[in-house]
C-alpha cells in the first residue's frame, strides 16, 4: 500500500504547471516548504478548509500546529500530509512529505 501512495505522490508531483495556471494555483516547486506554500496559497486568494473528517494534529507535530487546513499526517514513512483548500468552488490538496518540516510534494484537485 505504502508503494502505491508513493507512486501516487510521484505522479502528483509531476502534474501539470499549465493546469495550476488555469485554476488561480500558484506556482511550487518540489521540495518548497509548506510555510512558503501557505504563504502563496493565501496571496493568490484560497482559503483553509477544514474537513469534518480531519484527524488531529498531534501535540507537538510543526508540520499541522495552527493549520486547520490539515487534513492528515502520517506518523511513519515519509511523514506525509495532505492540507486541503478552497476557491471558487475549487477545492485542491496539497500534498507533503518530511516528518519534522513538510516539503511540496504534489496537489490534485478534488
């Protein structure tokens, strides 16, 4: 299963800039902080969203703490998180991976 969600997130990161020009999302590049990402997303207009069926951000966890977009972090692995937003209509989430600080890994569209 871990393969398939990193194939997953392999092919995320490799997603189109002409279709995240299109939708209003700005431009990340692999590996950019979270911080710098959450930064951009704000500028552009998106806002957090909060899913009801959030988990919670573990006491202690930077990578969530006071980002109510946090949808899930894994506590294993490759730490990955996906952090969802909304515009317009629109909601994208923004995948990443690193256990202490999350990097850009990808986003899709939901």
């Amino acid at each position: 299963m871990m393969r398939n969600i990193h194939t997953l997130f392999l092919l995320l990161a490799i997603s189109s800039p002409v279709i995240a020009m299109q939708s209003g999302l700005p431009r990340f590049k692999k590996s950019e902080n979270y911080s710098s990402i959450r930064v951009k997303m704000l500028k552009a207009g998106w806002k957090p969203f909060h899913s009801p069926d959030a988990d919670k951000c573990m006491n202690g966890d930077k990578r969530c703490k006071g980002r109510p977009e946090m949808e899930s972090c894994a506590g294993t692995g490759l730490g990955n998180c996906k952090f969802l937003w909304k515009r317009r209509g629109k909601t994208v989430a923004i995948f990443t991976i690193g256990e202490n600080d999350a990097e850009y890994s990808g986003h899709e569209f939901q």
